[in-house]
C-alpha cells in the first residue's frame, strides 16, 4: 500500500539531488537543472497532500500548476541570462561570475 | 497491488534519471536525463489521479523547458562536450549537506507517521465514497473539470497574474538577448 509518506520521501530524496546539482555544478545551465528538479519536488509534495488531504476542491493541483507557470518563465529569463553572459565572456561557468567581489 | 508495483518502477526511473543528471559530465547527456526525470514525475501525478497536472507536467516540462535547456547548451557550445558539466570544489560538501538533509527529512516524515496514516485511511473512505456515487453516474470525472473549476472561478485574478507574469518574462527574455548582441 502506497501511501503518502512514500511520496513525501521520494520528493524529499529529489529535493536533495536537486540541491545538490545546484550547489556543486560548475556550469550556469546545470545549475538551472537542479533549480527546476527542486522545483518539481515541490509540485509532488503540492500535488501527494492534496491527493491525501481532505479538503474538496483540489487547492494542491491549482499550486501546483502556477509552480509550473512559474518556473517556465523562470527557466525563459535564466537562460536568456546564461546566453547573454556567454556571448560576452564565452564561457557559463559560475565560479567565474565574481565581478562583484570586492 | 499494481499501484505499489507502477509506484516503485516510476520512483526508480525518476531517482535514477536525476541522479544521472547530476552525476553526468556531458551537459547534453544533463539535459536528456532531466526530461525522463520529468517524464517519470508526469506519470507519478497520473498514479495520484491528478491528471490534468500530468498533461500540463509533460506539455509544460518535457516539452517546453527540456527543448529551451537543450537551445541554451547548443547555443553555449564548446569545441568538445565530454567535460562540460563538472563539480566545482564545493563538490563533497554538497553532497554531505544533501545526505544530511535528506537524513533529517526523512526522520522528521517518519516520526510524523500515525497523523499520515489516519489522513491516507480518511482520503481512501473519502475515495471509495465518491466511486460508490459515481456508479451510478456513468460520465467519466477527470481533475480537469474539478480544477478547471477553481482556477477559473476562486482563483481567476491569480490565474490573470500568472499569464502576466509570463509575459513580462518572455518579454524581458527578448530584451536580455537581443541587448546581449551588441555589448555596449
């Protein structure tokens, strides 16, 4: 029997690859990835409480889907970022992006 | 029983997608596992009988974003791929402080295990309630209609602050790159 802890668990163990391809990758656009894996564990636990829970309208779902809305347009401008970027230092790593260090 | 068996396939395609995605050292390779991870999660949301969030999962991630992540890598393109996505030196801690949260995570889902339980036999009731109702109504009930329901009614002004909010994004994603072309 699947219940929610399952999918509290398998989001949590997403959540945590996600963040650490955030935190560790070298590359803009493989940082972005684990953004939006995040991202994506977070709809799962969004949409598993309101499959569970016991309200009637199905509030999770509606969250879940403007997540979606917004990582799309998150997705749009980081990558336009990362482009620009590119196109004037020819390179996406983010270890390198230290311009504003003192 | 075939709900435990589609359960585990699924989990086990998407932890092993993501894994792959952050464990592989070509960026397209990334980027092709990140759309099985997607592709895994849409089917995750089917076995949750939200439906309408799977379709919008596989319109939205698998073939909207996974296509603008593959744009960006060719369009950052290096002479060779095979070494273009690796660790930066923060790697072995970010790893630990991810085991260590993930650790914590699952203590803290576990302990809270009897309130879960008492909410899984509620919804289960709550469940074979609503098919012992629809037997008898023979038209066929998907999320879309439940959800379509509050998004439009309850929810519309977020719904209208979300599409602008898209706008405004795709517009600035025009500015950022055409500004992009001619660095002042």
């Amino acid at each position: 029997m699947i219940g929610l802890q399952h999918y509290l668990i398998l989001s949590a163990l997403l959540f945590c690859i996600g963040l650490v391809g955030a935190v560790a990758k070298r590359n803009a656009i493989a940082v972005l990835m684990g953004v939006e894996l995040m991202l994506n564990a977070v709809n799962l636990n969004l949409v598993a409480f309101d499959r569970f829970g016991s309200h009637a309208a199905p509030l999770g779902q509606a969250f879940a889907v403007f997540i979606i809305a917004v990582a799309a347009a998150e997705v749009a401008v980081g990558l336009a970022i990362i482009l620009t970027l590119y196109r004037r230092r020819a390179n996406t790593s983010v270890d390198d992006l230290d311009s504003l260090k003192g | 029983m075939l709900q435990t068996v589609l359960f585990y396939i699924y989990a086990l395609i998407i932890v092993v997608s993501a894994l792959a995605m952050v464990l592989s050292r070509n960026l397209v390779h990334s980027a092709l596992f990140m759309a099985a991870a997607f592709l895994g999660m849409a089917f995750i949301y089917l076995l949750l009988q939200a439906d309408y969030v799977a379709v919008v999962q596989i319109l939205v991630y698998v073939g909207a974003v996974s296509v603008l992540f593959v744009f960006g890598v060719m369009l950052t393109k290096r002479a060779r791929m095979e070494d273009t996505n690796r660790f930066n030196r923060y790697g072995v801690i970010a790893v630990f402080v991810g085991l260590a949260l993930f650790a914590l995570l699952v203590r803290a889902i576990t302990v809270s295990g009897t309130v879960t339980a008492h909410a899984a036999v509620a919804a289960d009731a709550v469940a074979k309630a609503a098919g012992s109702a629809a037997g008898s109504d023979p038209t066929p009930s998907g999320s879309a209609v439940s959800i379509s329901g509050l998004l439009l009614g309850e929810m519309a002004l977020p719904l209208e602050a979300s599409g602008l909010l898209l706008l405004a994004a795709l517009t600035g994603a025009i500015a950022l790159g055409r500004s992009g072309s001619k660095p002042s």
